[in-house]
C-alpha cells in the first residue's frame, strides 16, 4: 500500500474505533459544519 493507502486506513480506523463511539457516547451520530461562503476553507467543502 502506498502512504495515501496507509493514511485514509488510519483515519478509517480512527474514526471507527475512537471517535464514532465517541460521538454514541455523547448521543450524536453526526458532525454538522457551519457553512459561511466568506471564508476559502468553506468553499473547498
């Protein structure tokens, strides 16, 4: 596996193992973001 490979892995493990049962825990599912069109990092999303 490349190292692209071998990141998105980690973070799927992350994410599965840590902070989904995090998120369970505090009774959320999801993560919201707030959109504002005047900041650059939004229009990427």
């Amino acid at each position: 596996m490349g190292q692209f490979e071998d990141d998105l892995n980690l973070e799927e493990k992350f994410y599965n193992q840590i902070f989904k049962p995090w998120l369970n825990s505090r009774g959320n599912d999801s993560v919201f973001i707030r959109f504002n069109a005047g900041n650059i990092v939004y229009e990427t999303l």
